[in-house]
C-alpha cells in the first residue's frame, strides 16, 4: 500500500497521524516488533525508515481492534508462516500429492 502514499520520515508520519511526537526508538519498535504481531509498514530510501500517514493509521487501527477483541486476522510471524508452510508440505507429501 505504501507505493501510493505520499511518504514521510517515521517519526514525522506518527507525529502527523497522532498529533503526539514519539520516541524514534518507539517507532522502530512499531515497525520491528510490532504490537500483538500487528506491524507498521515502512519503506527504507537512502539509509532512512519512511512511512505514510495513512499507514500509520491503519496500524492504530488494527492494533485499537485486536485489543477490543476485534476477530480480525493479524499479520504471522516468520516463524509461524515457516510452521505453517512445513505443516502444509507434510499433509500434501502423506495426501500423496
């Protein structure tokens, strides 16, 4: 989504879509760690972490929804994408397939 977005430095985005200033430390956490598995998207330009402001939105968003208890789906870890591919190959190796 971010390919159409005007982008902007993180820490001007979140300050610009919360009207808050953060920590950049706070920043990267959003966009490494995420909050319960739900990540900010960012592009990387020259050595810099970008962002929209509409991204970040969407991140309030999804991470206002999961802690109201909202069913949405929430983004997979590495590790649990990788579980589930390995899991997928052993059902269609035993279906024969």
């Amino acid at each position: 989504m971010l390919h159409s977005e005007p982008l902007l430095p993180l820490t001007v985005a979140v300050e610009k879509a919360t009207g808050q200033r953060r920590s950049p430390a706070t920043c990267h956490r959003w966009r490494l760690n995420g909050i319960g598995g739900i990540t900010l998207e960012t592009a990387k330009f020259g050595g810099r972490r970008l962002t929209s402001i509409a991204a970040v939105r969407r991140f309030l968003e999804r991470t206002t929804a999961a802690s109201d208890g909202d069913p949405s789906p929430k983004q997979r870890t590495n590790r649990q994408r990788e579980a589930a591919i390995l899991k997928a190959e052993s059902t269609l190796r035993n279906a024969g397939v």
